[in-house]
C-alpha cells in the first residue's frame, strides 16, 4: 500500500498557541495563505532544536497571525519533502512562491 | 595473491583520503545529516579539483576519454570514497564523475554520440529500469513490461519499481519482454528519452534510503524506434546481467569503506570512554567486538580485491564478485551495528553518520541481487550445472 502523495490533512490557524503543541519530530510540513493557497513547503531536519515545532514557530515569528499551516511527522523528511515539492510543481505548474525563490535541485514526476 | 597497495595505489589511496577529509567532510558537517547534495558551487568547484587529480571519471575506460585506472586500483580507491556520512549512495557526492550503469559501451556509434559521450562527459543522466513490482532478483522471470512491434518501432506498456535518479535523467536504459514464449531470450533492452510521451515518473518510493530515492514508473503506450534499442532484440538479458555482475565489486568496495569508517569511530571511542572506572578499550567485551569487526572488513577486502583482480586479468569473476558483494555487504552491516553497539545511545543519534550507515547498509543486502541470490550464484558454481 503507497502512502498518500500529497498532504490532505485539514489546515489549522499559524498562531503561537496551535505551534506550540506540535511534536519536536522530524517531518515536512506546508503552510498556506487564508485562501489555503499554499505559499511554502518546508521540512523539519535533523539540525531543527524542535524538530516540526522549532520550524512553524520560526514560520509565525516570520509571517505573523493569518496563515494556516499542516505537518507530516516523517522520519523520511528530506525524500518526502521533494516528493512534495515535485507533486505541487505537476499539479500546480510551478513550486510554492517561497520555495520558488530558491528551489532546490528537483526532478520530474507525472503523478497519479 | 598478494593485495597490498603498490606505491603508485598508494599515492592515489592518500590523495583520494585526503579529498574526502579536507574537502568532503568539512562541508557535509554544515548539511542536513541526510542530504545527498552539496551546493551546486561547491560541486563544480570540487569537480574541478577531481578533474585537476588526474581522477574524474574514474570507471570510464581509457578509449572512452577516462583516466586508465585498473579496477583493483579503483577498488581500494572506491573504499576511500565511501568514507563519509552519505559515501555509501553518494560516494564524494559525485564529484569523481562516472556513468555507473548507464556505460552503454555496447551502443552503436548514433547511440553512442547521442547517450554515452554526453552521459560520459557529465552531461546527461540516466537511470536503470529493470526492477518490477513482480520482482527484481530473477529478471528473466519478473519482468512483465511488454514491447510490441508497432509503427517500424515498439511500444512499451508496464511498470518498473525502485528505480534510482528516473525523475532527474534524460533517459533510462530499460528491459521489456519482446518474445513471451521465450524466457531470458525474449527480453530486449531500450534505450528511452524520459520526455517520450507514455513515459511516467508516478512516485517517489520512501525507503531506509536518505539518498537517491527510489522511483515507480509506468509505460503507458510509450512509442520509441528501432534505434532505441541496445544491442540486439531477445538479446537483452545479457545487457543486464553483465551490468549486474561487474556492478557487485564497486558495491562491495563501498560497503567495506564504511564498515573502515565506523570500526575507525568505534576504536577511537573505546579508547576515549570510560565506564565504571575503566576504558571500554580495556573491557574483553568491546575487544571481542573490535576484533570482529577487524575480520569482517579483512575478509570483505580480501575477496573484493580478489574479485577485481580476476576481473583484471580477464578471467571470469562470477563467482568472487558474488562473494564479495556478500560478504562486504553483510559483514559491513555487522560492523557498523557492533560501532552502534560500543557508542551507545550517542550511536543511535543523528549526530553522528552511523544511524544513517546503519539504514543504507541495510538496504545493501538487498541491493544489486540479495544475499540468497548470491550464494545461490555461488551454490551453482560449485555443485556444476546438474543443479541448474
């Protein structure tokens, strides 16, 4: 059994007190505007204090209240984070606006 | 046979060592503990450098452009090479260059000016695909993708699993059945450009893996001609099973140089650490551990090394390279479990390279036809052919 490609979890709030109960685990995570339009995907490696908690509070210290964010805990976080980039560059057409800044060495897929 | 270093191995050995410990390891310390790639400035700048050494492109032939480097040599160079946290998959992240399995040295000169000689010279990817979702140690028997005769060309259809670097090549050498009726004689090996239309890189496959991740793909109705094809049609089996026996020593040299860097981190430990007033170095326990570890990397080098000279020499290698692979391969995931062992819960961490080595050795018994597969190999050598 594949496990799902593409992040479906429901959104929640980006704020201080809902990233402030995430695990210290390694994982990937996506966060989006209100619209849920996803403006960054990211990954909480090794070298992250708090593993997917350090990242989002990073994520809300830089953007502020109004964003919603949702995470994967994945101890594969580096394979699933570009498997998530490259599955919103097929479906999308492009990487996440932040991301697009500096993207990172990606390969194709045609996903399902 | 005697395996030790000449003088001019051993001026390699010591330049390639200290590549890996000046250039290599210094940069990877400020990556994430399971990264594959350096920067791209960092990779051209030490391209650079391999190339200045006299040493990129390390397995191409001479004939072909590269540096004339025997296989014993590249062996004992191989097992520096692997000697750091992503060597195992990524052996100094590429930047000694090479084409791996996609050495189609068997290709005609149109295939060669429009595969090999880019491929060769660092400008095009390609992947293997022979796995399938029905299995990947007996080819002959697994592969289920088809070709058909169509148009004055083929027409794939079908599936290939595991598959490393398909969604970033520009092409792949891939294995389908063109004759049914015939077993390893009806399989023929295409060459495809991974934008032909039917061509699909459907998923990334998450393994123990940190690097190279595996791929599925599918072929749906994917057209290619006549000129695609490698070799002969129904000719293909050989294709694969050659790459398949030469690969096994350069997988086994990468195994013993990790097993060399996890025992060389197990040592310095145990001399460093002391438990309930004592150095682990001093306790019987740690010794024996130790000197297990001495004799896996001795025997996995011994028959490496004897497998490459075979190979060397011209002689058939079957056999040694399939007891290298296992060996090297399982004595190599023994010693860096023993290094975890002896560093204790610091070895279980992402802090140092041997929770990585640990998963990625796993895979190696696995990799490249499994550890029954080789003795199997090694089983029909020695009974003779009324077994098979």
């Amino acid at each position: 059994m594949a496990l799902r490609l593409r992040l479906e979890k429901p959104w929640q709030p980006l704020t201080a007190e809902s990233v402030q109960r995430l695990p210290g685990q390694l994982g990937v995570y996506q966060v989006a505007d209100a619209k849920g339009a996803v403006l960054f995907i990211g990954q909480a490696g090794a070298r992250s204090p708090f593993g997917l908690r350090s990242e989002l509070q990073r994520e809300h210290r830089e953007r502020g209240d109004g964003c919603q964010f949702r995470v994967e805990v994945n101890q594969q976080y580096r394979t699933r984070w570009f498997e998530l980039l490259m599955v919103h560059k097929a479906d999308h057409g492009g990487l996440p606006p932040d991301n697009a800044k500096n993207p990172p060495p990606l390969g194709r897929l045609s996903p399902y | 046979m005697d395996f030790e270093p000449n003088q001019e191995q051993q001026m390699l050995i010591e330049q390639v060592r200290r590549f890996v410990r000046e250039e290599i390891i210094p940069l990877e310390a400020k990556l994430d503990p399971d990264a594959s790639e350096l920067d791209p400035a960092d990779h051209a700048r030490l391209v650079e450098k391999t190339k200045a050494m006299g040493l990129f492109g390390i397995d191409i032939p001479k004939e072909y452009g590269g540096p004339d480097i025997d296989i014993v040599t590249r062996v004992l160079l191989a097992i520096e090479m692997a000697q750091h946290r992503a060597g195992l998959y990524v052996p100094c992240y590429g930047t000694f260059g090479g084409a791996g399995l996609a050495q189609i040295f068997e290709a005609n000169e149109d295939q060669k000016e429009r595969y090999l000689y880019p491929t060769l010279r660092g400008e095009k990817k390609a992947f293997f695909g022979l796995t399938e979702p029905s299995g990947g140690s007996d080819p002959a028997g697994a592969i289920q993708t088809r070709a058909e005769r169509r148009d004055n060309g083929w027409v794939l259809n079908g599936a290939k699993l595991y598959i490393s670097n398909a969604d970033r090549a520009q092409y792949g050498i891939v294995f389908a059945r063109t004759d049914s009726s015939k077993g390893r004689a009806g399989i023929t090996c295409f060459i495809i450009d991974s934008d032909t239309p039917g061509f699909h890189v459907r998923r990334v496959v998450h393994t123990l893996r940190s690097s190279h991740y595996a791929t599925e793909l599918e072929f749906k109705d994917c057209w290619v001609s006549d000129h695609q094809v490698l070799g002969e049609v129904n000719k293909g089996f050989a294709v694969a099973n050659d790459r398949l026996t030469r690969q096994r020593i350069p997988y086994a040299a990468g195994c013993i140089g990790v097993a060399i860097a996890a025992h060389e981190m197990a040592i310095e430990w145990a001399k460093m650490r002391s438990t309930f007033g004592e150095k682990l170095s001093h306790r019987q326990a740690v010794q024996w551990m130790l000197v297990d570890n001495e004799i896996d990397i001795r025997t996995a080098r011994h028959f490496t090394l004897e497998a490459a000279e075979k190979a060397r020499r011209g002689l058939p290698f079957k056999i040694e390279a399939s007891i290298a692979k296992l060996t090297a391969s399982e004595g190599g995931g023994r010693v860096v479990d023993r290094a975890m062992q002896i560093h204790g819960g610091m070895g279980m961490t992402k802090d140092l390279p041997l929770e990585r080595w640990y998963r990625e050795m796993r895979i190696r018994r696995v990799g490249e036809g499994p550890s029954e597969v080789q003795r199997m190999v090694i089983a029909r050598e020695i009974l003779g052919s009324n077994l098979r």
